[in-house]
C-alpha cells in the first residue's frame, strides 16, 4: 500500500502536464490507485482468523443431589430356626420367597475429578413395594408366607472413567440396609381350628452392594443415568408370635437378597470449571 501512494504522489507531481483534459485523465487514475490500494486493505482484513471464545469443557467435580425409579427382584429364605422357645436342630426350610416390585427416592453425593479418572461417594434413601407370597415348607398346606421390602439406604463409594467429554462409566460398591416386613398366616379352619390367623415381624438388616453404571451429562448442571445393584443381607432372626391358643411363639431366620435397576437424573451444583481453547 505505501509502494502505491508513492507511484500516485510521483505520477501527480514530478510528472506534471497541462490541459484539463491531462487533469482529468490524472484524477481518474489515482481514483483508481486509491480504490486498488483500499480493497487489497480489506482482504489482508479478511485473512485474518475471526476471534472464537473457549468452549466450555464438562468437570465432574462437586457435589450433587437427584432423584431416582426402577425395579428390584429377589428371594427371601426363611427357616424355622426355633418353636415354643425350643430350637430346631438344623432348621427346617419354610420357603424361598420370590419377590418384586418399583422402588423410587433419592441420592446425594460428591465426585472429585483428576484426569480422567473420577472417585466419588454417594448416598441413597428409596422407598420400596418390592414384595412376593409363597406357601410355606413349600407346598399349600394353608399357611403361606409373606415377605415385603419397605426401604432401603445404601452407602457407597465409585469410582469410574470419562468416555469423551461428558459420559462417566463407573463400578461402586458398600453399605446397604433393608426394611422388610414378614409375614406368616393361614386360612382358616387349619389345624383345627376356626378362624384364619396371622402374625408378622419387621427387621432392618445390613449388607453389601456391588454395583455399575453409566451417566451422561447432558447440560452445565445436570446429568442422566442407568445403573444395576446387587445386595445380599446378613441373615436375621424373627419373632412371630401368634398369642394365646395358636401355634405359640416361633423363631424364624430370614436372608434377603436383592437386585435393583433404576434410571435417575442429578444436579450438580457450580458450573463446567475448565476451558478449552
């Protein structure tokens, strides 16, 4: 460009000439000159990258709360472990007691990234209508047996991997406590007698979960996920007591055991904390 306003300064004034017609011919060429000069300007302009802002980059650090729903199924064993106050050598099988139903609640926790790997510890509380009856000792002998999971609270800990920029796969594992409700009855006229009966006990027994998973954060703040875990539960003795002129006070072992799957979205709370330029 300053190449071209020399040329247009030497042809104007070292080079002068007369005539009006000799001015005008001048004045259009440097018009000409002036207008090159103005349009290679804007292309070099244009050759320029235009100015693009960081994207902001996913970080799964933080706390966060959600909620959740899904199924469980299992099996309840139960053995007549004593009678009348009296054991029973070896127990006697009543029934394995196959159960399901829809569970729903909520989980809170918190991640902490590094790198690609991600560690975490969560909490969850649902309520539970996972429940199931079958004859006792096996076949229908007018007595059957009732097993009802009402809740159950889990505390665990994860740990998993970032696939791309926004899906975390991971494994957990820990603590588990389940609220179940059992429940002995017969028809009636059984053994003899009149009218039906029936006796129940409730237990809240300890176990461990292993589990896995995958979430996918769809927005700054919240993200989406499908997870399966299995529990299995300490045994645990009950009282079932029938009163006065029943069969008189049993004592059955119960062992639980319970798979759940469930789908559940989080909220986590802060924003993406690392930009990509």
């Amino acid at each position: 460009m300053i190449d071209d306003q020399y040329n247009l300064r030497e042809f104007l004034l070292l080079r002068p000439e007369t005539g009006i017609t000799s001015m005008k011919t001048k004045l259009a060429i440097a018009a000409i000159l002036l207008a090159s000069t103005s349009i290679a300007s804007a292309a070099d302009m244009a050759m320029k990258a235009p100015y693009a802002a960081p994207a902001a980059v996913w970080n799964w650090t933080g706390f966060y709360v959600g909620a959740n729903a899904g199924g469980g199924w299992g099996t309840t064993e139960t053995t007549l472990a004593s009678a009348g106050g009296l054991p029973v050598p070896g127990g006697i099988a009543l029934t394995q007691n196959s159960r399901s139903g829809f569970l729903g609640g909520g989980q809170a926790g918190y991640n902490f990234q590094s790198g690609w790997a991600v560690f975490g510890v969560e909490g969850t509380i649902d309520g539970l209508d996972v429940k199931g009856t079958m004859p006792c000792f096996g076949v229908a002998v007018g007595l059957s047996c009732t097993a009802k999971s009402d809740w159950l609270a889990t505390v665990t800990g994860r740990i998993g991997g970032v696939v791309g920029d926004r899906t975390l796969v991971y494994v957990k594992g820990g603590a588990a406590w389940l609220n179940s409700k059992h429940t002995l009855s017969s028809v009636a006229g059984f053994g003899g007698g009149g009218a039906a009966f029936s006796t129940s006990a409730t237990s809240t027994t300890f176990g461990w979960l292993l589990g896995l998973g995958t979430e996918y954060a769809f927005d700054h703040n919240w993200s989406a996920f499908v997870e399966y875990n299995y529990m299995e539960f300490d045994k645990k003795t009950i009282n079932l007591d029938f009163g006065v002129g029943g069969p008189g006070a049993i004592g059955v072992d119960v062992k639980n055991k319970l798979s759940v799957a469930k789908v559940g979205v989080n909220y986590k709370f802060g924003g993406p904390v690392v930009a990509r330029y």
